[in-house]
C-alpha cells in the first residue's frame, strides 16, 4: 500500500514537472510592436465665431407652434457656426486641416448631440446647411464626419456650418435645450 502511494506521488510530481515545461513553451512568443506619431512646433488658433476656441452658441427661441418639430425628423432654428484658422503658417510638412467632433454628447444613431436639457424629443444637429440634408455624421471617424477639409495655405481656413434643433421620435415639447461637443484639428 505505501508503494503504491508512493509510486502515484513520484508520477504526480513527473507528471506536472513533465507538463510544466510544455504549458512554458506553448505560452512562448515573441513580436514587435511599433509606435509612430509626430510633434508639431505649434498649430492654428481657432476662433469659434469670431471668439476664443470654447463658446456658446445660442440657438433662437423657437415657438412650436404651427407643427414647428412636430414630427420626428423635422428641423428648425438653424444658427451659423464658424471655425475660423489662423497662425498656421508654422505647421510644417501638413497640407491640410480636418475637424474632428467627438465626446459622449453624440449620439451614436442619429449622430446629433442629445439634448440634456428639459425639452423632450430633440437634438441639436451641425450641418453643412440650414437643413439635416448635409448633416454631420458626428458618429463617424476621423474624415468621416462629412465636417470638410481646409488647407492649410489658405489665408484664413474657415469651416463654416449651421446648428439647429430637430426633433427625435416624435414632436418635441417645450423646455431648454443643451448639448455639447469637443472638437480637435486633425492635420495631414
């Protein structure tokens, strides 16, 4: 009996030292991994209507009245926005400039920023007009916003888009309306 225990102990012991090795081996790997990037001395000034780089745009006082955002998708309030460049003379080996919006006010379906104000069934949507038509795609990438490019020679790059109020999943009801963005210059 105690041979037999002693002989099941020895070839416990061979067995895991036996494997061990093995299990070693099979978690073995080896590879590379490469990091790339570049500094730049400096970047453009941005002037968001004609202020600092961080504003409030005021959207209008909106009535809904007469079906104003009364069904989902309809669209009111339309207010420029412009983000105007400048002292990009010092970028080197870029030719052109791309805005990229971004943050957790996006909403991932529709792309617009929800509203965490007290009005209901309404977004705010950027557009590259005065309807959803040419509406950002805030949800997208990187160059795959529909936000535009500029180059860089240019005198003033400006990116010129409009704000307004559209009603999601129905027609919105009364209340105030905030949303937000952050955005950053991509430069290639």
């Amino acid at each position: 009996m105690k041979k037999t225990l002693l002989t099941a102990a020895l070839l416990t012991a061979f067995g895991v030292a036996a494997v061990a090795p093995q299990a070693q081996a099979a978690n073995s790997s080896s590879g590379t991994i490469t990091f790339t990037g570049s500094l730049t001395a400096s970047t453009c000034t941005v002037a968001v209507n004609g202020g600092s780089s961080t504003q409030t745009v005021t959207l209008p006082t909106t009535p809904l009245v007469n079906g104003v955002l009364g069904t989902a998708g309809s669209s009111a309030g339309w207010t420029a926005v412009t983000l105007a460049l400048s002292g990009c003379t010092g970028l080197t080996g870029y030719t052109k400039v791309l805005p990229y919006f971004s943050g957790t006010g996006i909403d991932a379906t529709t792309g617009y920023l929800n509203n965490t104000g007290t009005a209901t069934n309404v977004e705010v949507a950027l557009s590259n007009a005065q309807s959803t038509t040419n509406a950002l795609t805030l949800q997208g990438a990187s160059g795959a916003q529909n936000a535009g490019t500029q180059l860089l020679s240019a005198s003033t790059p400006t990116f010129s888009y409009f704000a307004g109020y559209v009603a999601t999943g129905g027609a919105s009801t009364a209340g105030n309306v905030s949303a937000s963005v952050q955005y950053t210059l991509n430069y290639q």
